[in-house]
C-alpha cells in the first residue's frame, strides 16, 4: 500500500531528486525496503531539507528507524600528480578535518544506529556505511582527490602570487572553483565520467546510488553484483518499483549523455 502510493505519487526523498524524473526517489525508496527486509543495513540522506522531512515521514510509515547520528568530518586526499604544498594542505583540510556534525542515517532498529554514534564522515567511510563496492569507494576518492590538484594548479597559473604567501586565500578560492567549469582539467574529467560511468551505470546498474569504478563499468564486477542483488529483490517482491527504476533511469541518463 505505501509502495503502491509512492509510485503513484512520489515525493523527492533523495540528495539527487529533480524536477525531470523520479528515478532517485523511486531507488530511495528501494533501499529503503532492503532495510526493512534486512538485505541492507543503512541509508543516509544529505540535503534538501525538504527531501530529508519527506524520507522521515516514509521511514515512519515503513516503521523504520532514524536519526540525526552524530560524528565527526573528514577528508581522504590522496597524493596524486601534483603536490600541494603541506602549508595549503593544512589550511585546506583543517577547516574539515575533526569537525563535528550530524548526519540523517536511516536503519531497521536503534541498535544499528547506536553502533554509528561517533562515525567519521569521510566520503570513503560514509562509502562504507552504505556498502558501496570497496574499489569504486577508492576510485571515488581518487577522483576528489584529482580534483584538488587540478584547481590548485589553476589558481598557482592565474594567480600572481606563490603557495606561501596568501594560503587562507588561495584556499578559498580553491574551495570556490573546486570542480567548477572554470577548471578545464576538471571540466574534462568530469565530463568523461558523467558519459562513461553515471549515463553508463544508469542504463546497466540502476539499483545502486554510487558511480562504479573502471573495472565495475565492466562485466562481472563487483557493482554489477550488488546492482543484481538489488535488482532481485526488487523484482521478486516489488515488481512495479523494479519497472519504474529502470524505466526512469534511463530518463535520466539521457540528462548526462
Ligand atoms: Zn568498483
């Protein structure tokens, strides 16, 4: 019954909502349902606040737990290609790193959430939280990682100055151009990705949420695993959110190819 009306009147309950189609709605709603059986422990939920007032009133129907669990932020930079002086590195991840907040996790009972109290989150860790594959978590950081090289190297080449002597400032703006189009190096990769991997797993894999890696993009890989496990489950007990799924998916990889 609350399936059948949220397919008939879906609501925005996820971080990758949008007003074209309701694919990130319709798989929230799945993973939801993973908890409730049991086939996944946990779900979380950034903003919009409005997605995030929707998801907790769905969890209530489906009697499903909540919370605001409280934990601490971290960055997992890896060295790539370019090095950042340690001066920038500090400045840059210090205003992150240890930092408190809060995240919205949903899960089946509170003794689940009770283990989460004090979580780092880190992308890597919170990777971890929703199960996502160990080799696209890695990827992923990889990528974000890149990501800081890359603006750091366009503002060292529009800048007059060097790394040592405006380090609060050049921080900022690397917090402001960080994977923006301005960044060409960044505008290219992120490009690739948005084709190769998001369209492409929309299409092929979407019951999972994250990008998979280069190596799950192909066949028997790890995601595609996960994305088969989902995917019957689904099937098997909500034939109708499994149609829609797919169905919309591919709406929205058209929107990035
Ligand atoms: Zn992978």
């Amino acid at each position: 019954m609350i399936v059948d009306e949220f397919i008939e009147n879906p609501k925005p309950i996820s971080g990758f909502s949008n007003p074209e189609n309701h694919w990130p709605d319709y798989l929230a709603l799945l993973h939801l349902l993973l908890i409730k059986h049991g086939e996944k422990k946990h779900h979380m939920m950034g903003f919009p606040p409005e997605a995030a007032e929707n998801i907790i009133t769905l969890s209530d129907k489906l009697e499903l737990k909540w919370r605001l669990v409280c934990g601490t932020y971290a960055f997992d930079y890896q060295k790539q290609s370019v090095s950042i002086p340690q001066i920038v590195l500090d400045v840059l991840f210090n205003a992150k790193n240890g930092k408190a907040g809060k995240e919205l996790i949903i899960a089946k009972d509170e003794d689940t959430l009770d283990k989460l109290d004090g979580s780092v989150f880190s992308n890597s860790n919170t990777g971890k939280i929703l199960e996502y594959s160990e080799c696209c978590i890695r990827w992923f950081d990889k990528n974000q990682s890149t990501g800081w090289e890359e603006v750091y190297e366009f503002i060292i080449k529009n800048s007059s100055g060097d790394a040592s002597t405006h380090v609060e400032e050049l921080v900022e703006m690397m917090y402001k151009y960080y994977e923006s189009y301005n960044v060409e190096d960044s505008k290219k990769r992120i490009q690739k990705i948005k084709v190769d991997h998001v369209a492409e797993s929309r299409n092929t894999m979407p019951f999972i949420f994250f990008q998979p890696c280069d190596v799950c993009i192909g066949p028997s890989s790890p995601s595609r695993k996960l994305n088969e496990k989902y995917a019957n489950f689904a099937k098997e007990n909500y034939p109708e959110l499994y149609k829609k799924i797919i169905d919309e998916a591919k709406k929205d990889a058209k929107a990035f190819e």
